[in-house]
C-alpha cells in the first residue's frame, strides 16, 4: 500500500477518518484543466493523492484549476505539455520526476473532438490524423514510458500499488458516423487497455477502461438539445445527464484500490447506455 502523510488540512478531520486516507502517492490526470479531467482530479486530491495537472494551455490559464484541486490540502501542481508530442510526453515524465520523484497513477483522460462533424463519406485525413494523434496515439507512448518508470519504482518497492486508468468513450462501440475518427480513437483506446493489462500484469500494474456516456461538458455543450431528447425519450435507462463527478468517483474507486482483482475492465458510466432492453 502507499504511505501516509497529512494531505487534508481544507477538511473536517471527521470527514477525513471516515472517507480517506492521507498518502504519498502521485497522480497523473492529463487533460485536466476543465471538465472530466478537472473533476478526477478533485476526486483523487479529496482521496489523499497529490495530484499533477496537465493540459495544453499556459499555467496562468490554469490558475483557477489549480486551485481548486489545492483547496482539498494536498499538493496540486500543473504541467503545460501536449501529450501527442513526443519531446512534451518526456519532459512531462521528466518534471515528474524532479518535482515528486514517483508516479503512482496514471489518468489518461486528454481528448479531443472534431473541429466540425463531417459524414464519413466527406471527412478529412487532417482531421483524422488530429484525433489519432492526441486520443490515441499520445496515450499510448505516454502509457509506454510510464509503464517502464512503474515497473523500476515497483522492483524497488514491491508493496507499492500502480493503476493506468484510460477515459473512453461509449463512441467505442456506438457509431456515431459524423465523426467516425472520433470512434476509432476510442475504439483503439479500449484495445490499447487490454494490451497494457495483459502485459503489465506480471508487474502487478492493473489497467483498466472508465467509459463515459452522455457527460455535461464542453465537449458536449454543442449538441446538447440532440442529447437532451435522446434523453427524455429514454436512450439511457437512467434519465439524466452524466457529470464529472460521475467518472470521477469511478477513478477514485480503481484508485483506492477498490478493485483488487480486476485488470483490464471496462467501468461504464453511462446511466445503463450499454444495456439493451428488449
């Protein structure tokens, strides 16, 4: 298990022997400046992580973020880096280690949609090269040089608890064909789970898959009178929108160690999308 350490000075002591465990431990939530990735990111620093935020935009656009996830009394410290770029994913490993010298979790949540949704019969290669780029392909090198750093910090400390925990889609399966390369890169995020499950299980570094449905973000602010019809005519048995807080609370229970047993699984947060009712 991680070690302890007072992380809850914003909180009510009652509220930390009940709910938490202070830790040492370090957690990775890239695309964590807004939406899902801001609210994992609370989540896990209210359940004794410190936390590392990162995004594409400059800290003082971040100020805000920052302090939100500070106010809980653990360390919250932001990394500007662009994870589809292979010298930002270094440095961003690099910063890591200088600042806390461990990695405990990994949150691949940064993500992106298409700047305009396009019929797959007319959507363009710039734009499917976009997607790949930062959904999918920046997580996976990213999860590669991670999963290194976690085996030597685990063969050094064999009671240390290591998770990699990828934000997907109900895109990966459910086609939405106005932006097919969306589908794809979470599509090849669902695999990628399952590969890094089967191959770091003899490490004891579990990996595992939270799939969002219908999540108020920005993301979907755009669509959101399509969605709040699918909605109301019944396309999720649980008849509201998803929040961050919704995903966020899945993480923290893969993050507390929750789920022991379980390596490569899929953790939908769909209001009940994935069942189909006859």
């Amino acid at each position: 298990m991680v070690d302890a350490s007072p992380c809850f000075r914003g909180l009510e002591m009652d509220e930390v022997k009940e709910k938490v465990q202070p830790t040492e431990a370090v957690a990775l939530v890239t695309g964590s400046r807004r939406g899902i990735g801001l609210g994992i990111a609370r989540a896990l620093a209210t359940g004794g992580f410190n936390i590392i935020l990162n995004g594409t935009s400059s800290p003082s656009s971040a100020k805000d973020s920052i302090e939100k996830v500070r106010s809980t009394g653990c360390r919250a410290e932001y990394i500007q880096a662009d994870i589809s770029v292979g010298a930002d994913r270094e440095r961003l490993i690099a910063e890591i280690g200088e600042r806390f010298g461990r990695l405990d979790i990994l949150v691949n949540n940064a993500g992106v949609a298409p700047h305009v949704r396009l019929d797959i019969l007319e959507a363009t290669e710039e734009s499917f090269d976009r997607l790949i780029k930062i959904n999918l392909k920046g997580p996976y090198f990213l999860t590669q040089r991670v999963a290194n750093w976690m085996i030597e910090q685990k063969k050094k400390d064999e009671g240390r608890s290591f998770k990699i925990i990828n934000i997907s889609s109900i895109s990966a399966y459910a086609p939405s064909t106005s932006r097919g390369e969306y589908c794809v890169s979470k599509a090849g995020l669902s695999m990628m789970t399952v590969l890094f499950a089967v191959r770091l299980a003899e490490y004891g570094i579990r990996v595992y898959e939270v799939r969002p449905g219908i999540i108020e973000t920005d993301m979907t602010a755009p669509v959101r009178d399509k969605y709040d019809q699918l909605i109301s005519e019944g396309v999720t048995p649980i008849k509201r929108w998803g929040t961050p807080e919704d995903v966020a609370r899945a993480v923290l229970a893969i993050a507390k160690d929750y789920l022991p047993f379980s390596t490569g699984e899929v953790i939908n947060v769909d209001g009940g999308f994935h069942i189909k009712p006859l």
